[in-house]
C-alpha cells in the first residue's frame, strides 16, 4: 500500500510524522510523500534532515485540518493518508476546549470528507488510550474522532475510501510525554510523582510506525486496531530513568487516569483477539464480520488496560529504550 503509491500524513512534522517519514523513504519506493502541517519552522527544520534535493519524492505542504479548502488541494492525486494531526496536551485542551474541538473533530470530519471527495483508497486515523472510556476533553475528542473515522466508511457509499484506526499507548521519547520531562527534571534531584501506583502502556516510535504499515495493509475499513504492548508502573519508569533522584508525590492532575484502558469492556462482545492485537470491530451491518473468523473473540466483560497487563516493560528494557532513542537522528527532534 505504500509502493509507488501517494502518500499524505497530516500533522507530519511531529514525532511520529517524522518517524514515519524516515521509515517510508528508507524502506519503500513512494511516488510521493506528502508532509501537510501547519508550522513553517518545523517543516523547515524538517528540510534539514530529509532536503527535497536528496529525496526527490518528498514535499512539504503548510495547511491546517481545520480548513477544507487547502486539504482538498493537498489530497489530489493522494493514493493513501496517515491521519495524525491533534491537539494533544491534556491541561491545553481543558483549558482551550473549543480549540481542541476545532483540530480533533470538525479537523477529523474535514479530513474524511475531502478523502471521500478525492479518491483516496485508504485513510488510518491515530488515535489514543485515552479515548477509551475517556474522562478528560482531549479523550473525549479522540473517541469522537474514532467514531467518526468508522462511520467514514458509510459516508464513502460505493466509493473505494476506506478509513481505520489504529489506537495505542504513550510513546517513549515523543515531545510532551513524561520521559523527556523526568529527564529533564534529573538536574534538580526530585521527580515529581502524581500517584505511585499509575501505569502506563508503551511502546517506541518505531515500533507504532510499524503497526500503521502493517494496519494499513491489513485494514478492510471500520476497525480499530490496538497493539499488544507491555505496561510499566510510574516509580518503576522513574527509578530507571533518575535512580539517583527522589520521588515527590504531588496528586493526580486534573483530567488524568490511574491506569489506562484500550480496550474496555462495553467492546469486549465485538473484539477479536490475535496474537499481537485486539481488533475492535464495527458494529454495522456492512462490515464483513467473517474476515476476523480465524481470530479469538474477547470474552464478555473483557478488558485491555495497563494494570491488568500480562506484559510489564522492565527497567532495564526501559533504559536500553531510552539509550536508543538519544543514539538515533530522532533525539534532534525539535
């Protein structure tokens, strides 16, 4: 799905975008790479890394979700679309609700429509954990989003346009996440800890790269596909990335979870269960419920969350994670 195909990732200048990127142009022969985002800065940095001159399938396209008009010029001729653009900062979209509404919703439904308008054959939608179950604006947003992307398939009628999802956990290393944050806080002696027993899923920017090829390759239109990856505790991932520090606890902030849920039990009767992921199938009446058949249905009152986990990431898998990322071309990520 990607050879000799058009590529279009939204919200292509950030950590994933770029990875993707990278990925894309290293191991595939794309006819074009299309970077769409809206920060002239991050797309000229980005320049530096991969120059048109050295890679002459790529090109860079400022625009927003939220405006219709400049996707519909941007998706001409694109065969295939990463869909990645969000607002994402918790305590931001509390705090500028309509905006987060803005980008993850009215931004979600621009991008099926000019998708369906357009042609293009195969949309994946990045979701979160956090839409799962949500309890804060920006899961909210998120599950909305994934609705939407699902319910993109019926709008597509006898069109090809087919949208999927793909749903997973935090990511090691990516900008605004809690290990650039601890690391950062190393100097001061104290990392701040909002509840000791807190659990998270992780995975590393190329290990998601590799699950959106693979789910694009797999996808038939309306599932959501979510990876099985390893948990790990917040005084675990503390004492791996600053032993020498001690711990503060300073309470849950507003709008956050004890433990993330990816999977949760209101879906468990329509989730099929492979050997690296659970897909969650749409509940309409087009979606061919047969193409799972071979997999194992999730038992009812099943749940996928981080502290009921059968994977736990250990220390030091953590800090062999972390050594990794600062050795690779992705610790100069703006």
């Amino acid at each position: 799905m990607i050879d000799d195909k058009v590529v279009l990732i939204t919200g292509g200048t950030g950590s994933f975008g770029r990875s993707f990127v990278r990925t894309v142009l290293t191991r595939y022969q794309p006819r074009k790479v299309i970077v769409f985002s809206r920060d002239e800065l991050k797309q000229f940095e980005m320049r530096q890394e991969f120059p048109e001159s050295r890679f002459p399938a790529l090109r860079y396209f400022i625009g927003d979700v939220r405006d219709r008009d400049r996707l519909h010029r941007a998706f001409q001729g694109v065969d295939v679309v990463i869909h990645t653009a969000a607002l994402k900062q918790v305590p931001a979209a509390e705090y500028n609700p309509f905006e987060a509404v803005k980008t993850n919703v009215v931004g979600a439904e621009n991008v099926i429509n000019e998708a369906i308008d357009m042609g293009v054959e195969r949309v994946v939608a990045l979701s979160t954990d956090k839409a799962a179950n949500p309890i804060n604006l920006y899961g909210a947003t998120k599950l909305c989003s994934d609705k939407l992307f699902v319910a993109g398939n019926v709008y597509a009628g006898h069109r090809n346009t087919r949208f999927s999802v793909v749903r997973y956990g935090n990511v090691v290393g990516s900008r605004g996440s809690v290990i650039p944050f601890f690391l950062g806080r190393r100097k001061t002696g104290v990392l701040p800890i909002t509840d000791p027993r807190m659990t998270r899923f992780w995975l590393t920017l190329p290990q998601g790269v590799e699950f959106v090829i693979d789910c694009l390759d797999r996808m038939t239109g309306g599932e959501i596909f979510v990876p099985k990856i390893p948990s790990m505790n917040i005084m675990d991932l503390a004492a791996a990335l600053a032993p020498e520090c001690r711990t503060e606890v300073i309470g849950i902030r507003p709008g956050e979870k004890l433990h993330e849920v990816m999977v949760p039990e209101d879906d468990a009767h329509h989730t099929a269960e492979l050997p690296d992921r659970f897909v969650i199938r749409p509940e309409f009446d087009w979606f061919d419920s047969n193409h799972y058949e071979h997999a194992k249905p999730c038992p009812e009152g099943f749940r996928y969350s981080s502290d009921l986990n059968d994977r736990w990431l250990s220390r030091e898998e953590l800090a062999e994670m972390v050594s990794k990322l600062h050795a690779s071309p992705l610790s100069r990520d703006p």
